[in-house]
C-alpha cells in the first residue's frame, strides 16, 4: 500500500507564475488536508476536503489560493500569481475518517519563488 | 479559537541526556496525537493517547496524557542520533480539525 504521493517534490516559480500542487492520499483515504511550513516554523493547517468537497478553508489565504480534490485524481493545490512570501514547504496529509484520527503525510513539495 | 501551546521551542542536550517537550490545550481535548518530523523529512505520526491519566512507552519515548486531558508530555530517556528532529503535538478541535503545537526541536550537542 503507497503511502502518501505529492508532486512535484521541489518547484521553482518565478514571481507572476502559477504553482499546481498535487498530492494523491492513501488507498482508502477520502479525507486531505493540506499544511505550509516555513524553515524552522511549525505546520499551519490550510484546507480540508472530502472528495468533491472543501469541507474547512480557514486557513487558506482568501486570494490566489485554491484547493480541489476530484472525484478522480489527486487533489490539488494551486497557488496563483506568486510571490516570494509563498516560498515554503508544502505537505499533503491524508486520513480515513476525520481528522480525530492519525493524518499520514506526504514527503512535501519545496516550493521556492525567484 | 482553540489553542496548543508546546515548550520549549528548543532544546539542547548532550547524547544520552534526557529530553521532555510538554503540551498544553487550551480547551480538553478527545485526544492527542504527537508527530515527529526529521530534518527535511516530514511528520510521522508516532502516537495517540485517549483516556485520561495514560501513559503510554515507545521503547525509549514516554508519553502522558494529563487527568484533564489539557496536557501532555513527551520524554525521550537516553537520546541518541536518531532522535534529532522536531516533535509536535496535536490534538481536534470541535470541528475535529488537527490544531498543532508549534514544536520541539531536539537538538543533540556534538
């Protein structure tokens, strides 16, 4: 059984540019959320969704920001028009019920903003 | 909102000295989780303590759940290499959302 997928694991982006964010969870997870770290700092929770369904983004930036997660695929975190303060370590979570019960991460995607 | 507050931020010890981070909830919470992070790795989940008064042990790691289920405490006895890293503690809100503390970070003096 795969643990957790998140691609890319490094990404480079100039300051303007889009950033796409995948994460598959494990088999058998339908819940994800998504996390940043910055160097040195602790995990901030982002988003959380069912399949089909943000189902908490508080701690989402309200602009250039999206998360979705398909019926079919991996879901998704889409950062648009970056900027420098966007450079961060991303990690993708996932768990089989809610989030009451362990999360089992991703190995992050390195995003760094020129 | 619901708070976890984790100390110290950092902790300094010489191979095969002892290591305790603590963690306070602001509100009680159904449980708590504890993760530990390498350096440029990602969280692993390492432990889940539900009832009141627990005490759980992990070979060398002792875990404690408070009476109040408020407070919890991590101690590593003996540390070695392999336990370089940052711990962090979790536990759900009303909403069952993960809220973090900010982390432990072991770090063993050369």
């Amino acid at each position: 059984n795969a643990g957790v997928m998140q691609n890319p694991r490094h990404l480079v982006r100039r300051r303007g540019q889009e950033a796409r964010l995948r994460c598959s969870p494990m088999k058998g997870h339908s819940h994800v959320y998504w996390y940043r770290q910055l160097p040195e700092e602790g995990l901030k929770f982002m988003v959380y969704l069912q399949k089909e369904n943000i189902i908490d983004e508080s701690g989402m930036p309200k602009e250039r920001f999206s998360a979705e997660f398909p019926k079919e695929g991996p879901s998704i975190l889409r950062i648009q028009q970056v900027v420098r303060g966007d450079s961060a370590a991303y990690f993708c979570a996932s768990s089989p019920l809610s989030g009451i019960n362990e999360q089992f991460f991703g190995p992050g995607t390195r995003l760094t903003v020129l | 909102g619901q708070q976890v507050m984790q100390i110290p931020q950092y902790q300094h010890v010489q191979e095969g000295e002892d290591f305790t981070t603590y963690c306070n909830s602001s509100t009680t919470l159904s449980n708590i989780q504890w993760y530990k992070q390498r350096p440029g790795g990602h969280p692993v989940f390492l432990i889940q303590l539900v009832k009141s008064g627990e005490v759980k042990k992990q070979k060398r790691l002792t875990f404690q759940f408070g009476e109040a289920k408020k407070n919890s405490s991590l101690h590593i006895t003996a540390t070695q290499t392999t336990d370089v890293g940052t711990y962090f503690c979790a536990g759900p809100d009303s909403n069952y959302q993960l809220i973090w503390g900010a982390g432990t970070k072991l770090i063993i003096k050369p």
